[in-house]
C-alpha cells in the first residue's frame, strides 16, 4: 500500500513501465472490488487502485465530502504517482468521479472505462433516496443501511455466491461518516452530460444484463453520445459487472485496451 495525500489508500500492481490503468470503485465499496481485473490485466499494464476517502482504509475525517475533493484526491494520485496519460477505469460512483474528472482535464488520459454508471445528476426521487439512507444510517446504523442497499446492486443470481457475502463484510468495514459523506457528494454532484459529446479520447462503455440502478437502455444513450465508444452487455451481471462476471469484463476490458489504449 502506497499513503498519498489525506492519507488516501492506495495500491499498485505491474511493472510501472507499462501503460497505467487507475481503477475507482463504487459505493459503498473498496478497491478490492477490482481484484479480478487487475489480477489479470498487471501482466500487461501498470494498475493502480485506492479506496475513495471515507471508505475502505481510506480515513473520514469530518465527512463533509464534495465530489469536487474525489476528483482532487483522483488528480493527486497521478501527479503523486508520476501516471503518463493513464486509461481512467470508473464503476458508479467512481464513474461519477470519472466523468467529472475527464471534464476537467482530458488531455491527461489517454482512454476511460466507464461501468455500470450515469452522467446525469441525481434528479429529486434520487437525491430524497440518499437523504433517506443518510436517515436510516443515523437512526438504525450502518449494517442496516449495507444490507438493505447492497442487494439492489447485484443480480439475484449473484446472492447466494461467495464474493457477494464478502462484499457485503467489506463495505461493513467502512466508517458510518465516510458512507454519510459519500451519500453527500453524489447528491451534490454536478451533471456530466453536455460534456459527453466533447469527449475525444476512446470510451469503452460497460453495463451488467441485469442492471437495475443503472440499466442498458440508460447506458447505451450514454454511449452514443460519446463520438468514440464502444458499448457492451456483461451477461448475468447486475450493477456491479466486474466482480459477477470477471471472465466477460476482463476480455471486454482487454480486447478495448489492446485496440484503444496502445497507440
């Protein structure tokens, strides 16, 4: 593990040689949600990994959180870490964090993977949902906030397997001002839209078949919006696609770099 800046968590696997690839995760996640994919890609590429701040070993401190300071924290990990042009690869939340990114400074990437994710900013039903989990963590605690969230973001074929019952003990590990914080800054985020037709660089857009927070219909406008991109079904997966179908998002992922990314 590698501390950056505000004591962000941060892990890198690869020859730094080759081609970096930053991997963010969603909520209320950790950067282990990730650990098939870099398993597999760091042979070729150069992946790094860290735990958005308030969440995993990433510390909370007073939680007041923007979505403005993830994208900050996102910009100090590739100065601090000296990233040539990295492919930017966000899920959800941390497509959000993508997104805003990439719309601040394309030049400084040279692709991005955007999975199971939205452009639009939290319209009133949603921005009321996140007020409502912010509620019943006050009231009834975080482990009934994560069990009660967390099953809408995976397929039900995918409950009753291993990696679903340890997702939901990790993000438990989370501090209940870093979830809260979190909720904060999505509901808060600005939307990314009207940027999308301005994207240049390649875009390899990513959604589980049974994705229900962020579905295929959704996914797809976004795509075409975007002059560069290529869009893709993860079959049997729900919102989070690389960790229930590991085999399809990793040959996906890697036939998109081995075209997009190398030149």
């Amino acid at each position: 593990m590698v501390k950056i800046k505000n004591n962000l968590a941060t892990f890198i696997k690869g020859d730094p040689k080759n081609i970096p690839i930053v991997f963010v995760h969603g909520f209320p996640f950790d950067h282990k949600m990730w650990n098939n994919q870099i398993e597999e890609l760091s042979k070729e590429y150069f992946c790094i990994s860290y735990d958005i701040r308030g969440l995993g070993e990433s510390p909370s401190n007073e939680g007041q959180f923007t979505m403005e300071m993830f994208v900050d924290d996102l910009q100090e990990i590739i100065e601090t870490l000296k990233l040539d042009r990295p492919v930017l690869c966000g899920l959800s939340m941390g497509g959000y964090i993508a997104l805003r990114t990439i719309e601040k400074s394309e030049s400084s990437f040279r692709a991005a993977i955007l999975c199971d994710t939205k452009s639009e900013a939290d319209n009133k039903e949603t921005k009321v949902k996140r007020a409502e989990g912010i509620k019943k963590i006050n009231g009834q605690g975080i482990e009934k906030y994560v069990n009660d969230f967390v099953p809408s973001c995976f397929a039900e074929e995918s409950l009753p397997k291993s990696f679903y019952k340890e997702t939901i003990e990790r993000s438990l590990i989370s501090s209940l001002i870093g979830v809260k914080g979190c909720l904060l800054a999505m509901a808060g985020r600005t939307d990314t839209t009207e940027y999308l037709s301005k994207i240049k660089i390649p875009v390899l857009v990513i959604c589980g078949e049974k994705d229900k927070l962020s579905p295929p219909h959704v996914m797809k406008e976004m795509a075409d919006k975007i002059s560069d991109s290529e869009f893709q079904i993860i079959p049997g997966a729900g919102h989070i696609s690389p960790l229930e179908n590991p085999e399809a998002t990793n040959k996906t992922i890697k036939d998109f770099l081995s075209r997009k990314a190398r030149k």
